[in-house]
C-alpha cells in the first residue's frame, strides 16, 4: 500500500497553516506593549487584535470547526471538526472528510479521525493485508515529515491559533471592516496583510522578527487574515490564506476540553519515513 503524500499533507494543512506565524512568550509581552502604545496613540484596531490573541491564549483549547482549501488540489475543502488545544503545546482530535482528503484508499467511513500530539498525526484507519499498517488501526506520521524540522519546531512551541495576529501590529494593513453576525454572534470584522517590509519595521525584538519573516516567507511571502471579534474580546472565526491555501478556523466554544493523547502504540503503522520520502522528491521535482 502506498500512500499519496498529498492526502497526508491535506489533512495537516490547518493546523500547520493557521500556527506557522505564531510567536513565544517574548512575543506575547511586546505585543502587550504594543497595545498600550496603540491605546495611547488611538489606534483601537491593533489594541483590539491584541487582546483577542492574549484572550485566546490564556484559555488554552477550543471547540473547533475548521475547513482548508488548496488551490493545488483544485479547490476542494477538507473540513475538520473537534477539538484544538494549546495550553500544553499543539494538539488536536478532529474528525475531517475522508474524500476530501484523498483518504479513501486506506479508510472506507466517510470521516476519518485524526489526532496530534506528541509531535506526530494518528489517522484512524482500516487495517491493512500488508505492508507497515497490516492489522493497524492508526498511521502515524511525524510532524516534521510534513512540515520540516523548523515547522515542527515553531509548532511545538507556539500553538496559539491567534498568535499569528500579534504580527498584524506591525502591519499598515489592518482594517476595520465593520459589524457581522458570524455563528449567531455579534463580531466586528478585521482585516490585514503582513509582509516581510511591515515586520523589518515593526518594534518587533530581533529574534520575533527572523522567526516572522521565515514563517511568512513559508507562507508565500505575505499572510492575509480576517478575523471576526466578540463583545468578549474572543475570536469567533479566524481566516488565514498563504502558501497557495486558505484555512478557516470557527470557535464554536472555549475551554473544557478533554485532554488528548495517543492511541495505544500496538495499535499504531509508522508511515513517517514514506511520507518524508515523498515530500522530499516532491520538493527536489
């Protein structure tokens, strides 16, 4: 059995997309002071993105709805649902559509779950005859497979979905789009673009500017967000496009997730290595 490197990468793109700009801690406290100055100087815009992304940060894991589009795969959506956690690190349980994932070949249900943590994706898949998921009902795949070490790395430590908003301060970009009713809520509506030029002049510290510009040089040299905002300074839809995809993130509600973990490791097929294979003669074509 051989798995398309593509139906691997489609199921990953949401969350790798939507935490690829995210910041550390260091980043959290100048974006803090960022805010302040933006209150002092009357730029309500940036103080309120600001205080979405601390929000969200703080409340650590969320219900989740998300659906990713990539133009490489013709447009068709992959939709997500479950739950997305960031308190302790990224990690995810989500059910995605199998079809739209290109899952079909090793899962006949029309969802296919898929779990992060730990580093690594498990699919729930159907056992197979032969080959490293014979008699398996999980795939396992490491992050780094898909993503690269330094995407691997960034998401490790910065699983924050909104963090990547905390670079919207140093664009020119960012407007204020009015009010909407998203979900059934009240949300004022944000939009911005940041390239390398709005990071390069930003306040941003040395560090948080090299680790910008390689997340949106990653992201096809600029990221376009909306981001939809409540009464409660929380984030009701965040939608990020980049890199040739567009990932839609809706927060049905937050806090009081399970804790998620790894299915039994006797029940698990490392596809690791073949998938890392693809993606590097994928990259070398």
């Amino acid at each position: 059995m051989k798995l398309n490197y593509t139906a691997a990468w489609v199921g990953l793109t949401a969350v790798a997309l939507v935490t690829a700009t995210a910041c550390g801690s260091d980043g959290a406290k100048s974006a803090a002071e960022t805010a302040d100055r933006a209150v002092d100087k009357g730029n309500t815009v940036v103080a309120a993105l600001t205080r979405a992304s601390d929000r969200t940060e703080e409340l650590g894991s969320a219900e989740v709805r998300t659906t990713t589009t990539l133009d490489a795969a013709g447009g068709e959506p992959v939709s997500m649902d479950g739950t997305y956690s960031w308190g302790d690190g990224a990690a995810m349980d989500v059910e995605m559509d199998t079809a739209a994932a290109q899952m079909s070949a090793v899962q006949d249900d029309p969802t296919t779950r898929v779990v992060m943590v730990d580093g690594a994706y498990f699919y729930d898949v159907d056992p197979q005859p032969s080959g490293p998921l014979a008699g398996k009902e999980w795939m396992r795949v490491d992050v780094a497979a898909v993503t690269g070490e330094a995407g691997a790395d960034n998401m490790a430590a910065n699983a924050d979905p909104t963090a990547a908003l905390r670079y919207m301060t140093a664009s020119t970009e960012v407007k204020d789009l009015g009010e909407e009713t998203v979900l059934g809520k009240k949300a004022t509506h944000y939009r911005g673009s940041v390239g390398a030029e709005h990071v390069e002049k930003s306040k941003l510290t040395g560090a948080e500017k090299k680790a910008a510009i390689a997340a949106l040089e990653a992201s096809g040299g600029k990221l376009t967000c909306d981001i939809w905002v409540d009464g409660k300074d929380l984030p009701v839809r965040i939608s990020q496009s980049g890199a040739g995809m567009t990932v839609r993130m809706d927060f049905v509600k937050f806090g009081a997730t399970e804790k998620i973990t790894a299915p039994p490791a006797a029940q698990t097929g490392d596809l690791t290595e073949q998938v890392r294979e693809q993606r590097d003669a994928a990259i070398g074509q």
